[in-house]
C-alpha cells in the first residue's frame, strides 16, 4: 500500500537489526546520519544522562521529521509515528492530504498523572519512573501531534482512553490490537497436579511502570509454599537493589529471554502476571495468550482488549493493589480451572493474528485515503 516508507535506520551494514522480511525490496528511504551520531554518542562517558538522551532522540527525531516533511508530494495519505511527524503531519494537511497518527503508548500527560500517584504512596520511585523527566517541550509536540492528525491508531482502549479529552471531537480514534503468534505448539497441561505450587511468570522489563514492586507485595502477604516466581526480563537500573531491600521474596531469575524461547518458557508456567502502572499493549500478554498458559494483568495496557475475567484470565484495577493480591488468591483457588482457561487464552489467541491486525489497519487506510491497497501477489 505504500508508495515510500521513511526510517532512519534499515538493515545497518547488513545486520538483522531495524529490518524485517516483509520489507526487504520495499520503497524504502533512509534518513541515517543523525541516528549513527546518536548511537555515536550515547558511547561517551557522561552523555547518557535523563536530559542528554532525551536532546540527542529529539534532536534526531525533528531532523528526520522535516527530511520527510519535504517528500510527501505524490501520497495521498501521511501515516506518521509518535514523536517523529509533527512537520509531516503539517505539511500533509496544507495541501489537503489525510493524516494518520499512530500512538503506542499512553499518552504523557495520563502517564504522568499515573506516575505521581505512585510517587505518593513511594517517594523513592522516584529515579526509576522516567515519564516524569519528559520535557515541556515534547509534551507540547506530542499535543499538537495528536490535534493535528485526521485520525489516531491506538494499541489498546487504554491509550485511547488517555488522550480522548486531548483530541479534537472531528477526530477518529482507532482501537487495533496487536497480533499473537501461534505458530508454537500451546503448553500441555495433561501432566498438571491442581496441587502443585503455582508456577508465577514475569515477563519484560523489570521497572514500576509495569507494576513489578507491586507484584513482590502482593505475593509477600500469601504463604511462600503456595507460589513460585520467575522473572525473565532486563532490570531498570538500580531497580533490583530497591526491590531486594524491600521484599523478602525469592524468585528465579531467567535474564532476557530470546524472543524464540518465550513460548517454552511460558510453557512451563501456569499463570503470567502483567500488573502494569501504564503499558501501551504488553505483547506479552498474547505471547502468553498463544501459549496456552491464562494471564492476570491490570487494565492499563491491553489486557481489556484480550482477557475476559474469569474465562481465560483475571483483571485488575492497578491503583488498587489489593486487587492483584485477590487475583492470585483467585487463581490459587480455582487451580483445577486453570488448564481449561489456558485452552481459551490459546483460542483467544489464534483469534487475534498478525494477519487480523493488518487487514484492519488496510481497511482503516482505505477509508482514510482514495485509493485502493495494491495486491502484491500474496495475501495476509
């Protein structure tokens, strides 16, 4: 469908890295030097401070944004990126062409009311929850980014929730969940005892914004021979220190699991916890999903999306704390459920494709724009 594609990095010196098969022999266009500047740079000792990373990505991202701004001339439709289309978006309304926005996380100023919230209850989350550090500036940008835009693509109802009252009421706003991968066989659940200790997994980044200190709280007040909990996952730096001095809970700790392990690894878990504060989506919510294996995960992400309470996982309220503890309570009560829930997290998931995912961003195009996609010899 698209007459040009614009990144700043392709494929660099060959690698596997900013790619993608489909993409390869695609109109692609590449806007580099500032990018190798920045990752240039972020090697210096003392350049990777809060503010400096934040100038250096702006700075990257206004340089692409205007390159690109001057080379929209024969499109008829401007599909733009957080952060990164501000001028393009401009330029693309000047001259009567539709714009389309997609935002994947929640918009800054929800994630910010979110973050001081918890700063209430723990002053010394501080360091660690870096929504707070976004500049005036960009948050501006990120305003006009969203006013601008004829309609905006949203991972989940929660992102789309977080900006409604900041998007103009001519505004469409677009819910299309992101796609599972089925093509890993699900968990085997035929050995399963009821009375075997709940198998908990944590998975992603190990930061408060996904809930991780409230998930050690929780599972700190329930009898330790009840659970077991794995982490796999990258920590926020410092963030283990903070936790290991506040909770006296053990767990295992699997470090970042290549993306090809994690249907294994979920696998061999009963339950995955996903307590997100905010979370644009949480893909790992389907890769747990097409694993066979029920999900507990709060509303802040894109668990409303995919989870049905009770049927193929449980949902909760992150500003209330004690509602995660009772999901683990729930799950530890109606363990014998739990291998008939993960059949429907699998079915769920094979609902819930790539191949779905495209088809109604295509569709949301062809309504924005007055072509028609362009059959390129295969289908989705």
């Amino acid at each position: 469908m698209l007459s040009a594609f614009h990144t700043t990095l392709f494929r660099p010196l060959r690698t596997r890295f900013r790619s993608h098969p489909e993409l390869f022999g695609a109109p692609v266009f590449r806007h580099p030097a500032r990018e190798i500047l920045r990752l240039a740079a972020i090697h210096i000792p003392g350049a990777r401070s809060s503010a400096q990373l934040h100038t250096m990505i702006d700075w990257v991202s206004r340089g692409f944004d205007r390159s690109v701004s001057r080379l929209i001339n024969d499109a008829d439709t401007v599909y733009g990126y957080e952060d990164s289309c501000l001028e393009t978006l401009f330029a693309a309304k000047e001259s009567g062409k539709k714009t389309v926005y997609e935002l994947p996380t929640a918009f800054v100023a929800e994630a910010q009311a979110l973050s001081q919230s918890e700063l209430k209850s723990e002053p010394s989350l501080k360091p660690f929850l870096r929504s707070l550090d976004e500049p005036e500036y960009r948050i501006r940008r990120k305003i006009q980014e969203i006013q601008t835009a004829d309609q905006i693509v949203c991972a989940s109802t929660f992102v789309a929730r977080s900006i409604r009252k900041h998007v103009p009421s001519a505004n469409s706003i677009e819910v299309i969940p992101y796609g599972a991968d089925c093509s890993a066989s699900p968990k085997n659940w035929d050995t399963y005892n009821p009375s075997d200790r709940l198998k908990i997994l944590f998975l992603g980044q190990l930061s408060p914004h996904k809930g991780l200190h409230h998930l050690f709280g929780a599972l700190e007040t329930l009898p330790k021979e009840e659970c077991e909990l794995t982490l796999a996952g990258e920590w926020s730096p410092g963030f283990s220190d903070w936790i290991s001095a506040r909770f006296r809970v053990s767990y295992t700790y699997r470090g970042k699991v290549p993306h090809v392990q994690i249907p294994s690894l979920c696998a061999e878990h009963h339950l995955l916890v996903f307590p997100a504060i905010q979370d644009g989506f949480g893909l790992v919510l389907l890769e747990a999903l097409a694993s066979g294996i029920p999900v507990l995960a709060s509303y802040n992400c894109g668990a409303s999306d995919v989870v049905c309470d009770g049927d193929n996982g449980y949902l909760f309220h992150p500003l209330n704390p004690e509602g995660l503890r009772t999901g683990i309570l729930r799950a530890l009560q109606e363990r014998e459920r739990l291998p008939d829930m993960g059949f429907r997290a699998r079915t769920t998931a094979e609902g819930m494709t790539w191949a779905r995912y495209r088809s109604q961003v295509a569709s949301l195009l062809c309504c924005a724009s007055s072509f028609l996609p362009l059959q390129r010899g295969r289908s989705d």
